[in-house]
C-alpha cells in the first residue's frame, strides 16, 4: 500500500518548490518482541518472558516502555543509565532526532544496538496499522506526537491480543501528550514521576533535564531580549535583513563574539559586543543576527576579559551593566566593523560540558558549574552533593536558558575524578575536544586478521615484490606506528631512482566493516605528551601496518625518477611488498649522512636523498612556499610516574626536512593523479588564501618596526618580505613575525572536488595547485580513502567491487575528517598546558621572553623555551600602579618604561595553588624592573654566594 505525501521547500534561491513522493506501506512490519503470534520473524529485541518486576513503583505490573521524541531529545543521560532495558523506541523519534541533533541521535543508535539494554526500533512510519497522515494546518511537531500516540495504542492492544502479561508505558516530558495517552486509556507519566519511585533514584533525578520551577528564578524579570519566531527569522533571512551564521567566542573576551556568515564564500563575519546583544548564544551555535545601524558599530575592545576572573554576579543584568561590562572605550569612525545582535538561535550547540562546582549562594542545593572552555558561560545547576563534588571535575549538560536568566540552566551528568590528578584532566581534554577515546569493541576486534598472520602466495602476486631494495624510515623517538619509509638508488644515467613506501592499510580495512566505520568516525590518531589514541586498533597501527625493519609488510609506492636537480622525469604506482633495512630516528639519520666515513648503502642512499630534498624545498619557496614558525617542545616523562621531569625545544635537523619534502612530494604526485582520474569524486586538501583583514595585525606590527610585510601579491611576496624582516639586535623578532603570520592564516581542510570550483583547489602555504594525504594512512582516514581511490585507478575492475563513494559521501566525510583533525590538534596542545602545569606544580623559575601583543590590562608574553603564551595582567581594581595604553601606538606606559611588541623581558613562572579549583599558569614580572610591580630575580648570592630562592609576592594569574 502506497501513500502519497506532499510538503514545500524553499530552494537556496529562495524559490518555493513543491515535493510529492510516495510513501510505501506495509503489515509485515515486525514489533521486536519475542514469541508473538502475529509478526513474522525478524529483528527481535525484547523477550516479553523476561521484562521483569516494575522498574518503577508507580506502575503496578511488569511493563514495556516507549518514548516520545522530546525525551529522548532532552533525557539521554537517564536513558544511557543500565536500569533502562525493555524499552521501545519509534522510527518517529528516531527520524525527528537525527534531524535535531547529530550528538543524541549518534548516542540512540549505540542504545539500539546494544543487545543487552533491549532497546527495540519499531518502524511505525511503515506500518500500515501505525502510520498516520498528517491532517490539514497541523503542524510537523503535531503530527509526530500522534504518530507515538497511535504506535503505542498499537503496541498495547498487540501485547493483549498475544496474550503476554505485561504493560506498556509512555513516558514523556510534555504535560498535553500524558493527558492525550492518560485520556485513551493508555499508561502514561513524566519522567520525573517514574524516576522519583524508582528504587535509589537519586542519582538519576540529577541527570534529568532541569524544569525551571526546580532551578528557582524570579519570572517576569526580563533581561535578555526574546527569539523571534521561526517564520520570522525565515523572512528576514530571505529579504536580507538578518545573517545567518556560527557564532564563535573570543578567546582573549567572553564578552564579545564573531558569527561567521554562513553564505559568504569568503570570511565574512559580523562582530557582536556584550551580554545583551550575544542574547544567550553560546559558542559554535547557528545564530540569525541583526546587522546594527551603522551609527552603532563597534570594534573589540583592547581588553583581556576571562570568565575566570570574574565574580558571581547573580541572576541579574540589565543594559547598564551590560554597558559597563563591555567598557566605555572611545573609537574612531576607521576603527569600527559591522555589528550585530543575535535575535534567533537556529541549531544549539548544547554538547556535554566539563565543569567545576562553585558553591551557591542563594540556598544550599543550587550552585554555578564553571566550565573548563572559558567561552562557554557558566551554567546554573542543582545537586546534593555538593561537599562530594567540591574540588572535582564533573560534566553537567545544558537544558534551557530562559531570557529572564543571567545562566543557562542544566544539570548534572557524572563525576570524573580530582582537580589536578593526570588520568582526570586527560579525560576532560579528550572528552571537551571530542576525541573518541573508548576501547575498541568486540565487533570492531572481529575484524582483525587471525594470528599468527602469514603472506601467502596469492598476496604475491598483485605486489611488486620490492624486498631487495634498501629501504628504512626515519622518525621520532619510540615510534610504533610507522607509516613510511623511503630508498634511494643510483641510476646508470646519472638520475636516481626514489620511493616513497606507506604502510598498505587498505589490505586490512575493509569498506563498510566495523572497523572501517570506526576509523572513519575517530578520523584521526590523536597524540598526547603521554599517550596515543589510536584511530586503528594496535594490532593493526603498530605492528601488521607499521612498517617494522627486518619484516615483510605490504605498501602502496609511489616511485620517481628524479635528475640531479630534483625534477621529476618519471612516475609510477604500485601495490608492493617490502622489507626495510632500518627503523632509524631522525639524529641517527643525520648521523649516518654527517659521517663521511660510512659508506654503506643506506647511508649512501640518505645522502643522496638529502641532497635532492634540499633541492626539492628550494624550488618550493621559490613558487612562493611558506616558512611559517611555531613552538613546539618535548617532555621526557617519568619511566614510572609518566610525570614531566624535563623539558626542551624540538630540534629540527635535516633529516626532519628530508622526510617532509619526500612526503610533499608523494600527496601532490598522488593528488594530480587522483584529480586526473576522478575530477567530481578525488579527495584533497586545500588551504584558503587568507582574507587580506587577517593579515592587518602582522602588518602593523611589522610596520612599527620599518618592515612592509607584503600580503597582497601572492604567497611569493609574503615569504619574501617575511625573509627581509630581521633585525640583527633582535634574533629573535623574525621568529615572532612568522608565529604572527601562521596565527593569520586560514585552516587547510579536506573537501571533495566535485563540491567546488577549481580555482578554490588552490594550497596557499605550500603553494601547491593541488594537494592530498597519502602518506599516513595508519593514523588518518583521508589517507585511507585516498589509497582506496588510488587503488581503483590501478585496478579499474576493482572500482564496482568496492562500491566508489559519491560525491556527497566524500563531502559528508570530509566535514567530519575536518572537525576531527581540528579538534585533535587542540587536544595536544590542551596536553602540552596540562603537563607544563604538572612540570611547574613544584617548581619556580625566571624565563626570557617577548612581548607578544598588549591590551589596556594585559601584557600578553610569549616565552620561547616551554612554548607557551600567558598574560601578565595589569590595571585591575586594586592596581597600585596604572599603566598608560596607547591604543594608537600599541603601548603601555608607567614612569620612564615603555613597553612594546617584541620588547624583551623577564618574567617568572610557577603554578598558583591557592586555590585549589583553579590552579593556574601565574606569570609575574621580572625585568623591566617598574617600582611596585615587578618583582626581583629570583637568584640572589647570600654571604657565601650560595643561591637562595625567594618567594614570589602574589599577583594576577593564568
């Protein structure tokens, strides 16, 4: 049976189309329960024999439950709880989550496919004696809700008919849908209700979503404007008079926001300024925003402003304070940009938040949660168990924010362990950076080769077998997972034979496989100062894939003949087999090329390869290459405690550049293949020409300094004005411009060709026509899916075999390879902070540094040997002494000491444990010495010159 539905969309040109299809019916749809009379066989979840007693009191048999979709929308930290089983879920709820909310809805299918929680799917939209059709001016929310009403009716006359002594139960957070069951002579409740009779229910009411009769508040106080309606919002969206857009917080100003236009090809954005005009935003939203009159206009204001160093305010705020917050700081008319406020939320970004308690104020059981992301607000909670909770790391989630409410109200979800104790605040980084982090299930292990694993005779035969060839890889320290390695041959004609080998992972990943899902939803390996967390289990990442010297493994090659001068003559690629003679780091690379006395093939090979890399870099900046800066530095770890006991700069050596541009020279080898090959479907990678606005600080700074940093011809000028920026009493300044300009550059990001025009194909930084990855396919899926389309191109029959991915599959990937690479290069530097706070816990020292940027109450310092920036924060309430800001000039003044960008000073770092919440960064300083605020060396001679450590006095932290 057959139905037609019909609905209106409105086109990206804003055009009214409408859609008719067909909606098949059927009366062979299964219920899931185990034994029943009517259903045919199929997916059973729940054996009706087995329910057991009632879960909650207020139900007086064993029962069934099914759920509405606002609550399991709003109540999947209760239903995650293990005393939930039994319980159906309709393919109403199911379709209007995923539409709502990716997080929740990826959360309920785990549920459903989780055998021992016996969460059933029943797919009511296709059941004929289910199914209801949407009446006229009903509305689509409407509409769903009698859809669950009529399953349930459905289900409860079905377990009668089997004759099964049980009942089933709806449960929902919607007053009117309890009524409308409760008035059919259903079984019905909020979930409140049910939990409250729940044995030891505690716990569980603390993880419900919080009502705001629970949380208190006085109503009818307004403070924030409301949301227009969404018919508003679409109409001022499609006459231009709102902009739609991600709503992205300052870091260095909780205070003040961008929304980055979501229909601008280029990076358009609107600045929002204050409490009122952010009107409860929170970072990463969809946001419609009102562009303001121009008279209104703001600019950010030079000012460091952290939620941390702010007070409990209270539940008010009005435009006055909300005035005073932002500062009365005057600006000039070529200053401002164009301003907004937000007057419509489109998609919330209410994902699980790590938290401290603070205690409250207002009785003994309501309290702030103040998260560890500082752009995020705090967050107005209810528990009991605050003196337990004190001094923990805890995660709360966000329920509502009313407009008549300073906070958002949430509640609690878990405890995660002490403030300060490693495995916690690893846990905290990986959970508010998204890395999936859990232990690779049975079903994902199930797809690992058997062991002992051995290559057989028909693995041989679609491999060049290339064992003879000296090969080995070059890398860090205590690398397990290798992916390349590289030869180096002599050719009688004077050119060489180079190949660049990358661990075949392919072989083992299977399309569609639990692992392959797996691998494609981490996206990436993610790398901490003291662990790894893998994207493939370890099996496969550090020993069948991972090239090992003196072992057989299987590669995907790529092979050149090179002249002298790096040109390529010659290219070809292959599926192979190889053996590498060594597993070098990068210093005994160097070593065997710095000594001329070995004369041994591989060291042989290493030189030749370094020659041509040099070359191959050369020819690189002279397209306009960049040579951008950062800090980067290593621990040495504790071989017991895994605690930091030293720490320094990597050391970059030849060899570092040696595998790089072998590696550069691979992805864009491959990429022109690909693109050649599959120009709607290749997988690449691009890196946007940054807007000419990002570039205004590095400029300016340069400027001040008599240098024209040139960022308007291409990246050729730029790195060459970057080249003539030095200043020889300065060795440092040069540096410090190249970290500028990284900082104003845009992020390079995977994306399908097939999505764009090529002219946006273009790799800015590596001034590249195109690019890819294929290089490490063990710790990254676009490396992965890059083998597989390279793999087809060798063997076209295999193309229909494997089932080629379209062009929205890539597309669709490459957003989530996007956020997860983003959000795992965030994770190590947030464990680079953490162990550079474990390394300083017990520990005081004086340290060079520059002056990285200044505001009106901050000195921002960079400091170069522990590859870290913080503030020393100046001008606050209690100041003794006031410092002059010069917003033109960009400085700060007191007495006789001027102090500029890239000025050196001396600071003195150490861990401020006074309070044991917030132990932070605390940064003081040394030289220049200004009277009353500087503090002395730290290194005096006493009487018989021997050192003594002084104390530092208290100051403003980080």
């Amino acid at each position: 049976m057959a139905v037609v539905k019909q609905f209106y969309r409105v086109t990206r040109a804003n055009a009214v189309v409408k859609v008719v299809r067909e909606h098949y019916l059927r009366d062979d749809i299964c219920c899931g329960l185990c034994g029943c009379k009517f259903c045919p066989d199929g997916c059973v979840s729940i054996d009706p024999t087995d329910v057991g007693p009632p879960l909650s009191s207020i139900v007086g048999n064993s029962h069934l439950i099914m759920l509405d979709t606002g609550l399991v929308l709003q109540e999947m930290d209760v239903l995650e709880d293990d005393v939930f089983k039994n319980v159906v879920v309709c393919q109403t709820s199911v379709d209007e989550v995923k539409k709502r909310s990716s997080p929740s809805y990826k959360r309920l299918r785990l549920l459903l496919a989780n055998r021992d929680r016996r969460f059933c799917l029943f797919y009511n939209e296709f059941n004929m004696h289910t199914y209801v059709k949407r009446q006229k001016h009903e509305l689509p929310n409407e509409r769903a809700d009698r859809a669950i009403l009529r399953a349930m009716e459905w289900y409860a006359n079905h377990l009668t008919a089997n004759g099964f002594p049980i009942d089933i139960v709806l449960l929902s957070n919607d007053v009117e849908n309890v009524r409308k069951a409760l008035e059919m002579g259903l079984l019905a409740f909020s979930l409140r209700d049910y939990v409250s009779r729940m044995e030891n229910c505690a716990d569980l009411l603390e993880r419900m979503a919080v009502e705001r009769t629970c949380i208190g508040g006085r109503p009818g106080n307004t403070k924030f404007s409301e949301y227009l309606s969404l018919s508003e919002l679409k109409i001022g969206l499609s006459n231009g008079s709102f902009r739609q857009g991600t709503f992205m917080v300052s870091r260095e100003n909780y205070l003040e926001a961008n929304v980055y236009l979501t229909s601008s090809q280029t990076e358009e954005k609107i600045f929002v300024q204050g409490l009122l005009n952010c009107n409860r935003a929170i970072n990463n939203d969809v946001v419609v925003v009102e562009v303001l009159p121009e008279d209104e206009w703001s600019c950010p204001a030079s000012v460091l402003r952290l939620q941390e160093f702010e007070k409990d305010e209270g539940d008010e705020v009005n435009e006055e304070e909300d005035r005073r917050l932002r500062l009365d700081v005057a600006r000039s008319k070529g200053e401002v940009v164009p301003t907004g406020r937000v007057v419509g939320i489109l998609q919330r970004n209410w994902r699980p938040v790590c938290a401290m308690l603070q205690p409250g104020l207002v009785t003994n059981t309501r309290h702030l949660a103040v998260p560890a992301d500082k752009r995020i607000p705090w967050i107005r909670i209810e528990t009991r168990q605050a003196e337990r909770l004190l001094d923990q790391r805890i995660v709360v989630v966000i329920d509502s924010w009313p407009s008549d409410s300073r906070y958002p109200l949430g509640h609690f979800v878990r405890l995660l362990g002490p403030v300060g104790d490693r495995d916690t605040e690893n846990e905290v980084l990986l959970l508010e950076h998204e890395v999936p982090h859990h232990e690779f299930g049975e079903n994902i292990l199930a797809c690992l080769p058997k062991m002992p694993w051995v290559i057989t005779a028909s693995d041989l035969k679609e491999r060049e077998d290339l064992r003879h060839l000296v090969i080995c890889s070059i890398d860090p320290p205590g690398c397990t997972d290798i992916d390349d390695a590289l030869h180096c041959v002599s050719l009688p004609n004077g050119h060489f034979e180079v190949g660049v080998h990358i661990a075949d992972v392919s072989h083992f990943v299977t399309p569609g496989t639990a692992m392959d899902k797996e691998a494609a939803e981490r996206g990436t390996t993610v790398y901490l100062v003291d662990r790894r967390i893998d994207m493939l289990p370890e099996l496969l990442s550090s020993d069948l894939c991972s090239l090992r010297a003196s072992q057989d493994r299987f590669a995907f090659s790529v092979i050149w003949e090179l002249d002298k001068n790096a040109n390529t003559l010659s290219v070809r690629f292959c599926k192979s087999i190889i053996r590498s003679r060594a597993a070098l780091t990068y210093m005994e690379a160097q070593a065997r090329i710095d000594d001329r006395r070995a004369t041994d093939q591989l060291s042989i090979s290493l030189r030749n390869l370094n020659m041509l890399a040099k070359k191959l870099k050369k020819k690189r900046k002279e397209n306009g290459a960049l040579t951008l800066a950062s800090l980067e530095i290593r621990f040495n770890l504790d071989s017991e405690s895994h605690d930091p006991i030293d720490v320094m700069a990597k050391q970059m050596l030849d060899t570092n550049s040696l595998v790089e541009e072998f590696m550069l020279l691979a992805n864009t080898t491959v990429a022109e293949r690909l693109l050649a090959e599959f120009p709607d479907v290749a997988l690449l990678r691009r890196h946007p020409l940054p807007p000419a606005a990002r570039f205004e600080p590095l400029v300016k700074a340069a400027a001040k300094r008599g240098f024209d940093i040139v960022t308007d011809q291409g990246g050729k000028a730029l790195a060459d004005s970057l080249d003539r920026a030095v200043l020889k009493d300065q060795p440092y300044f040069n540096t410090m411009l190249r970290i500028m300009a990284t900082r104003c550059m845009t992020t390079a990001v995977y994306f399908c060709t097939g999505t764009l025009e090529k002219s946006h194909y273009f790799h800015f930084g590596l001034a590249a026509e195109v690019y890819t990855h294929f290089t490490s396919p063990i710790r990254r899926y676009a490396d992965l899916m890059v083998h597989r389309l390279l793999a087809a191109i060798l063997n076209p029959d295999r193309r229909t075999a494997s089932g080629m991915p379209d062009k929205m599959q890539i597309d669709e990937l490459c957003q989530n390879l996007n956020h997860r690479h983003r959000m795992a290069q965030y994770a190590g530097r947030a464990s680079i902070l953490l162990n550079t706070h474990l390394f300083f816990k017990s520990r005081v020292e004086d340290l060079p540094g520059y002056v990285l940027f200044l505001r009106r109450n901050a000195i921002q310092v960079l400091i170069p040997k522990y590859g870290l920036e913080a503030p020393i924060l100046v001008n606050q309430r209690d100041a003794q002494v006031i410092f002059n800001f010069d917003a033109a000039k960009e400085t700060l003044t007191v007495g006789n000491v001027v102090l500029q960008m890239f000025d050196s000073v001396t600071v003195r770092l150490s861990i401020d444990e006074s309070d044991a919440q917030h132990n932070r960064l605390k940064l003081q300083l040394v030289e220049p010495n200004i009277p009353g605020f500087s503090v002395s060396p730290l290194l005096d001679l006493t009487e018989d010159d021997t050192p003594s450590i002084r104390s530092p006095p208290p100051a403003m932290v980080y």
